[in-house]
C-alpha cells in the first residue's frame, strides 16, 4: 500500500476505500435502507432477473441512492417475471412485476426517490422467509 | 477491481478456526470458483461474531443472513441455494430456542439484541489482516485528528471527559492516566498495551487483537501523542499465536503505510509498536510484575507508588492500559466524549465486553452497555441455564471476583456496584454455576489457581492462600468444623489487607462472597456432613432403600471392597466406613434401590 503522507491523504484513502465495506455497513443497516429484492427462481432467471439485480446494483450507486439489493427464491409469481419487492424504510413492502429496465429505472426514478407509485404492483401472496 | 454485490464473511477467530474455520473458507472459495462467481462474491476471513455456541458462524452480506454450525460439507450448499438461487439454506438458520422459530437475521436473536458493540465494532466485519478495510471503516481517522488538529492536552480532555475507566479490572480513570503520564517528563517515555490476559475464562482481549489489531496500534499511538511517548510495546501471552501473528501482520502494514514509524502523516510525531511475549502467569499481569517481565527479571509485583506513569519501564514514564481500554479510544475521539457518555452509567459509561461461560446456553463474548442487569445479561442474551436447571450463581471479576446470586440478579452492572456486591468487573469473565455445583467446591477450585499463581514473594499470599485452600479441601472431605469457618473468614481478611500486590489482595473474595451468600451449605458441610450437590465425593453416601431392595444381592458381588452385605432375599447394608464411592453398586441394581444422600 502507498504511503499515507497526511491527515487529506488518509481521506482521500478511506473514500476510496469505503466500498470495501459499505455493502457490509449497509447489510448491517438495512432497516433504514431501500432494500430490492430480486426474485431469482429459474422463472426468474430465464427472463433477466440476473440483468435487472445488476441493474439496480450499479444505478442507485450511480444515482446516490443507499440501499440493499439481494436476491432470493421464486417469489411465485411466474406470471410476471422478473418480479422485485421494494421496502422503502417505514413503509410496507411493494412487488412489482415484469420488471425490465425500462420499468426500473421508473421505479427507481418515480417509487424510491419520490414515493410515488408506479404501475405492475403485484399482490402479496408469498411466504416470506426473511428477516424474521 | 472486482465489484461484489455478496460479503460471505467467516468467523477466523481461534474458537471458530479451531472448529474447521478455515477449511470452510477454502471451500468456499473453491466453490465460487468453480461457479464463475469471482467477480461478484467476496470471502472474508474475519474475527470472531462472539456467538462461540454456534459456531463455526458464516454471515452472509448485505441480506444479513447469519448461518450457524456450518461445516466445510455445507459450503456448496449455501454457494448453489443462496448465493446463486437467492434461497436460504434454512437448516442452517438459528433456532429461537423458545419461539422455535428459525431466524436468519443475528439482529432478531436474542443474543445480539441487547448487545451494543464498541470496543468489538469490527471484529466479525473486516478482514484483520487487511489495513484498507480498517481505514474504509474510519481507521487511523481519529489519531489523523489527534495529529493534525489537536494538542496533547485537547485529546486528554477528551479522554477525561468521556469518563472512560480502564477495563483491565481496576476501573482507573483512563483520561487521567494519561493527564499523570503526560505531566511526568523524561528523555523517553513508553506506553504499554496490557494483553496478558490472565482471567481463565476471559478471552476478550485476544478477540480483539484477532479481530481488529488496528485499533490497537491506532490507540496507542494517539497514547504516545497525548503523553509524548515515541515507544509502544504490547505484553502479550505467547499461548496467543493467531492474535500475535495478526498484530505482526497489522504492525508490518502500518509501517508500510507510514502510520507506525517517523513523522506519521506528516505531523513529526514518530511512534513504533513492538511485541514482548509473556510466559502466561496470572501475576505478570499485574502492571509493576508486567514490567519487571519486561525487563528481563522475574515477573513479581513490586510496591506501589512508585506508579508505572512515574517509574516504568526501564524506569521511565510509562502508561499501561488494557487491550479494550485502548479499543475504545479511537471512537470515542471520533464521536466525542458525550456521545459515550450517553451510552452506559453516569460513573461507568461505554460499555463492556463479558465473556459467558459455565452453565449457561449461549456460551460466547458479549459487549453490551454498562447498567445492563445480571438479569437480562444471563437470561436473555445467555439464553439462560443449560438444561433447564436453577440458577444459582455467577463469579465475575475470575479468581480477583465473588459470586453474585439470585439477590443481585437486578443489580445494574458497573465498577462500583459490583464492587458493593462483594465482586468485581475484573476483565469480565462471567461463570454461570447452577444447582448442581457446590459454592464450597467453587471457592476451593479458585483457590486452587490463586495457590498456583501466586509468585510467592509476600508471606500472606503465598502461604495464606495455600492455608486457605488446605481449610476448603478440609471442608469439603468432610472433617470441617465451626471453628474452620470462622478461620477462613478471619484469615481472608487479614490476607486481604496485608497482601502485596493485587492478587493476593483479591485472592480471597471468591472465599468471602461465597461464606456470604452461602453461608448454609457451608454449614452443611461442617454441620451435616451434606454436600447438596452432591459434588463433595467424601460426603456422599450410597444408601440401601430398605423398601425396594429385594435381596437379588447384585451389588454384593459388584462392590470391590465388600462394603455391602445382606443375605440373599434379604434386605442389604451398605457399610459407610468401607465404602470408597465407586458408584459400582447403583449402576448394577435392577431396583433402584440405592441412591446417593
Ligand atoms: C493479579 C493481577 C492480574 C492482572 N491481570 C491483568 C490482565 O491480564 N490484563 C490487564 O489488562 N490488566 C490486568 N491487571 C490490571 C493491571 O495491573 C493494570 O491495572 C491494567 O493493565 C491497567 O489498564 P487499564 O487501566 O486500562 O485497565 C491485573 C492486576 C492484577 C493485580
Ligand atoms: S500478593 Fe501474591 S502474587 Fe502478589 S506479590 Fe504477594 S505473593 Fe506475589
Ligand atoms: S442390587 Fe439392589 S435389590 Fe439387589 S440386593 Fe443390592 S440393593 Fe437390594
């Protein structure tokens, strides 16, 4: 590692060297975060759920938005895959359906920055594993 | 660089390591791998997550997902199911023990619920050995501070203000430590990083230097600032080997980096950090014996005053602090002196580090806030006593502490209420003793230690606490009287007050706190001859119930020394004098007609 020559150099360094961490710090506080889950069953997968997790990773770091994206199983909504659920802290959690990128950067854009709705919200019908 | 969207971190701590730990990271690593998944999902290797219990413990970032009793086998299943499925492998989860309900977030288990982690904020979430982690995570940003920003005096204050008080086991006022330490001049001075660790049951301090070194180093240096001393030296136990070979590894990365060494961060102030190995006796913890050690002499206490801050090593100033006190200095001088003083009690703040051991379910290190009751301490975060049995007591503070019962059980935890209790704080190990131990027993195995650790250069330790235990063992094989009740209080007294060093001067609590507490089982003992426990084997009495016995004279024959007699389909007799206690008889009768008084 280069020499840490001064107090600015050193926080030059951390900046550089948070997101090394951040996803943990954020884990860790994921209950004040956005959180999107993305299902990931083979339905799921087939159409582009896997693109649409990458995509929410890399924009709401782009767009400075703090938030958790993980994956999990079949949502059961074969119907409309690629399916996400939306918690935005406080609020109950919303699922969306036949998300592609279009549709998430207007989630994105519309429900997490402004708390407006967007249209594909799907019912509740699923068992819920996490976070118990 | 790679950018992970999953953390999968794994306990490396010596509990955990010891339990396969480290096959479960190579093969995790082989299975990401081999599934192309590389890019996206980082191994950690970090220090321990405290929930020993449980362990070997994987923890999978950023959903939070806390695996429990994984096993190098199960790594290609989390790969396969959670990391690529997005499923949790749920036999792996926690059970609630009462709700018994699986629980995959560690924030909803009643175990961390209640903990509150300053000292161990990273140990469990960075890699130790990697200083980029543990400057992501603001490290070396509060002695950036010191340095750059600040006076020696301003960081003192800051110290001072907060309140904190050292966690070694005394409890002294850090911030004025380093006020004396500062004030005493002299061509060189010497801070001391005190990781002796000697409390058998304690392993709060080798956690931290496994899991966060640098935390360590930080504080120290920022010490060597504030009382202008250029040489650090941490004493450390050579039985700690994982934790020695993190700090050299912390300490070869710092002086790369130029945080160790001439002119840190371009301030001119040079600090440098070396290691001194200590052979792991009780009393070369005790900071004047710790030194001597140090020097090359024989690790034995010498009067005090002169204080380490005047006449230390090699005769110098000289600061010595605990491992967890040093640990909490560079928060504190980052979130400032109210900050922790809204955390804990007004004359304990922060928080403090236990270590739960004995009958208790969830066995492990917690770090909770000072004020916290024994209550919620052993009862929701210890998940209470194994196997259902009664509580009975806990001895804090080790060999230096006493026991706390039922009646303390609301008792806040701080310096000064322990202390009003009849215990100690001392490095925090906490031993949970149920009904089925006998407090005579307890008092007489702590003694044991004490007699074995004593550096015998002061006659009331050395040959008091050898009386002490001699009266205990008395005791306990059943030759005790009144009289020898009487002896121990007095003697532990006298040795109290007249000992030299700390040890000898604590050596006796476990003796009082349990004449105390548990006054009637030692009469019991001396009275009855009734050990309750039934732990005392001399006071135990194998005895024939006449009612159930039907003669089959089984026990007769299986007894090696004869001591049963009866004619056959008659009632039998078991002769006490000859009896040795074997158990032979009870395990061959078909009956249950013998039992244990
Ligand atoms: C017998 C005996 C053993 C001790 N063992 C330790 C020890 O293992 N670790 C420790 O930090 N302090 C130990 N101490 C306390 C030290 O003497 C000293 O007070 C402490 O290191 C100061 O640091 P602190 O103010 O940060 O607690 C022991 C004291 C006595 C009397
Ligand atoms: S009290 Fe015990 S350990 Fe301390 S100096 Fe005396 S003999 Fe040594
Ligand atoms: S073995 Fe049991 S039943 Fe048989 S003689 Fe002994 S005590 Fe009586």
């Amino acid at each position: 590692m280069a020499k840490v020559k001064s107090l600015a150099d050193l926080r030059k360094m951390k900046e550089d060297l948070q997101s090394k961490v951040h996803l943990r710090e954020k884990g860790d506080n994921y209950e004040n975060l956005v959180q999107v889950k993305v299902g990931m069953g083979t339905s799921g997968i087939a159409s582009g759920a896997k693109e649409v997790f990458n995509f929410f990773v890399d924009e709401l770091e782009k767009r400075s938005i703090e938030g958790v994206v993980t994956q999990t199983g079949d949502m059961g909504y074969n119907f409309a895959e690629p399916t996400i659920e939306v918690t935005i802290p406080g609020k109950e959690p919303i699922v969306f359906g036949n998300v592609d990128m279009k549709k998430a950067d207007q989630i994105i854009e519309s429900y997490i920055k402004n708390g407006e709705l967007v249209e594909g919200i799907l019912p509740e019908n699923y068992d819920k594993i996490d976070n118990k | 660089m790679a950018k992970y969207s999953m953390h999968i971190l794994v306990c490396g701590g010596t509990g955990c390591r010891a339990a396969q730990g480290l096959a479960i990271t190579e093969s995790l690593k082989k299975e990401i791998d081999e599934n192309n998944l590389n890019d996206t999902v980082q191994v950690i290797e970090t220090g321990c997550f405290g929930f020993c219990e449980k362990g070997p413990i994987v923890k999978i970032m950023p959903d939070n997902t806390f695996y429990v009793q994984v096993k190098p086998e199960d790594t290609k299943e989390i790969i396969a199911e959670h990391v690529i499925k997005g499923r949790k492998v749920e036999r792996l989860l926690f059970v609630d023990p009462d709700k018994k309900e699986k629980v995959s977030d560690s924030k909803h288990m009643g175990f961390y619920r209640k903990q509150l982690r300053i000292a161990l904020r990273n140990c469990g979430f960075i890699d130790p050995e990697n200083i980029e982690e543990y400057i992501g995570r603001e490290g070396y940003e509060a002695l950036g501070r010191c340095l750059t920003e600040m006076k020696p005096q301003d960081v003192i204050k800051i110290i001072k203000d907060s309140g904190l008080r050292g966690r070694g086991g005394g409890g002294f006022p850090t911030g004025l430590k380093w006020e004396i330490a500062s004030k005493n001049h002299a061509d060189q001075k010497y801070v001391v990083c005190n990781a002796d660790e000697g409390d058998p049951g304690a392993f709060m301090d080798r956690s931290i230097l496994e899991g966060d070194p640098h935390s360590i180093l930080e504080a120290m240096t920022i010490c060597g600032y504030a009382t202008a001393a250029t040489k650090g030296l941490v004493y450390i136990r050579a039985e700690y080997p994982l934790a020695i070979k993190r700090l050299q590894v912390a300490i070869k990365q710092a002086r790369e980096s130029g945080l160790l060494g001439k002119d840190i961060l371009g301030s001119g102030f040079d600090f440098d950090v070396e290691l001194r190995f200590g052979a792991g006796a009780f009393v070369c913890g005790e900071e004047t014996a710790l030194i001597h050690s140090m020097e090359g002499e024989r690790g034995e206490p010498t009067v005090k005053p002169p204080f380490p801050a005047e006449s230390g090593y090699w005769g110098k100033p000289t600061n010595v602090n605990n491992v967890e006190t040093f640990a909490n200095i560079p928060v504190i001088l980052i979130k400032g002196a109210t900050w922790f003083r809204s955390i804990g009690t007004e004359k304990s703040p922060g928080t403090k580090v236990f270590a739960l051991a004995g009958k208790i379910n969830n066995v492990g290190l917690i770090e909770v806030p000072m004020g916290i009751t024994l209550r919620e301490v052993i009862f929701e975060i210890g998940g209470g006593i194994k196997d259902g049995k009664k509580f009975k007591a806990v001895q804090t503070g080790g060999p230096s502490g006493g026991c706390l019962t039922t009646k303390h059980l609301d008792t806040p935890i701080e310096f000064d209420t322990l202390i009003a209790a009849g215990s100690m704080m001392g490095s925090g190990g906490m031993i949970v003793v149920d009904e089925d131990d006998c407090m005579v027993s307890v008092a007489k195995f702590y003694l044991e230690f004490t007699v074995e650790e004593s550096c015998g250069k002061c006659a009331p330790c050395r040959i008091g606490n050898k009386r002490l235990h001699e009266v205990l063992t008395k005791i306990c094989n059943g030759n005790g009287t009144r009289e020898d009740l009487e002896l121990l209080d007095n003697m532990s007294r006298v040795i109290k007050d007249t000992a030299l060093c700390g040890l000898g001067q604590t050596s006796p609590n476990p003796v009082l706190s349990t004449l105390d507490n548990f006054y009637d089982e030692y009469l019991e003992h001396v009275d009855d001859k009734k050990c309750r426990a039934g732990v005392c084997k001399s006071l135990m009495q194998y005895v024939i119930q006449p009612d159930n016995c039907v003669g089959c004279t089984a026990c007769a024959r299986v007894c090696p020394v004869g001591a049963i007699t009866g004619e056959r389909k008659g009632i039998h007799f078991i002769d006490q004098s000859l009896c040795i206690k074997c158990g032979a008889c009870i395990e061959k009768c078909k009956f249950n007609a013998i039992f244990i008084q």
